[in-house]
C-alpha cells in the first residue's frame, strides 16, 4: 500500500510528493478540481497538507452529515492509492 511521506512542493492543482517507496510523484489534481470547486482558489489548494493517513488532506472543504441529522465540516482527502495511480514519477 503506497503512503504520502511528505509534500515536496505545491503549485496551483499540482502537488510533487514523496510515497513512502521513495519515489518523488507529480499529482495533477486538475481532473479533481473540477469536482471539488472549493480547491480552484489557488490560496484554498496551496494549503494542502499530509493528514494522519497519511495522505494529502485539506481541512475544512467537506461536509458530513452527523447521525443527529447536523452537517459538520471535516477533510477533504483522497486516498494514496488514487493519487499514486494519478501521478507521475518525478526521479529515477
């Protein structure tokens, strides 16, 4: 199972990442912006961070709904697996 280590460097929809197999990885996130509307400001994407999963995660742009029926906010995260498959090897 490949894991987020740490984030090398974010640009707008695209994060270089260390997996935990070494490998430095370009994630292009266009294909998900487009989905997630909330990470298209570019100050909203550049706060990504590696949550405890660990994976990339931005805190406060989803929303569940509670068993009492409330609406919480919660992280906005996609598996290591998904972003993994979306990159591409940055090292050799």
């Amino acid at each position: 199972m490949h894991k987020i280590t740490h984030i090398i460097d974010v640009k707008p929809y695209q994060i270089a990442a260390m997996f935990s197999n070494g490998e430095i990885r370009k994630i292009d996130f266009t294909p998900l912006v487009e989905k997630f509307t909330a990470l298209k400001d570019p100050a909203v994407f550049a706060k990504a961070k590696i949550d405890n999963y660990p994976t990339i995660s931005w805190d406060g742009l989803a929303l569940i709904q509670e068993l009492d029926g409330s609406i919480t906010s919660c992280s906005l995260d996609f598996s290591p697996e998904t972003l993994y498959q979306l990159s591409t090897l940055q090292n050799n």
